[in-house]
C-alpha cells in the first residue's frame, strides 16, 4: 500500500483536486507469472483513510495500460503481486486530469 502519494514535480496544487484517469506499469513479468493488481484510493482529508475502488489486473502481455477513475485531492494506490521472483517493475506513468482548488 502506498499512502499519500508524492505529486510534486506536476506542480500540482495540494488542495487542487486530481482525477486518475490511468496507468501505465513499466514493469516486466514471466509469461506464466499471475498477474499484478492495482487499485487506487482517494479521500479529500489527510486523516481519512481512502475509499478504494475496483481493483484491475495487467499481465504486461495483453495490456499496456489500466483505466480508472478515482477523483480526491489525496490519492493512494495498492499493488498486489504474490510473487515477486518472476516480476521488475521499474516504474509507474499516472494519467490525471487536475481539477479546482479551494
């Protein structure tokens, strides 16, 4: 689970309200490995744990990319892999479409 997710190099707005719209996993997995599972969460407060969504799985054989559509102004994500010998992940691209601020 990673808590509190860093957008700081978007200059993104800390009180602005982000939508995720997608995923793009660089990460690479044995042709027989079980795939990876991504969720995200949000909440508008620091101190409320996230509301998750539905989890999505990638295989990185038959998607290059997961859609969502988690809005909140803080976001969490979730990936589940059960193990992780037959798999790299070398990084994350995150599609958001940042909103309005108070």
């Amino acid at each position: 689970l990673r808590d509190g997710m860093d957008l700081d190099e978007l200059d993104a707005d800390l009180r602005g309200y982000k939508v995720v719209l997608g995923i793009y996993p660089q990460g690479r997995l044995d042709p027989s490995a079980a795939p990876m599972t991504f969720t995200f969460g949000v909440t508008d407060y620091p101190n409320v744990a996230p509301a998750f969504g539905l989890s999505q799985t990638y295989d990185a054989l038959e998607n290059y990319k997961l859609d969502f559509t988690e809005a909140g102004r803080f976001l969490s994500m979730k990936m589940e892999y059960p193990d992780y010998k037959t798999m790299s992940l070398s990084g994350i691209d995150v599609d958001l479409d940042l909103l309005g601020s108070r």
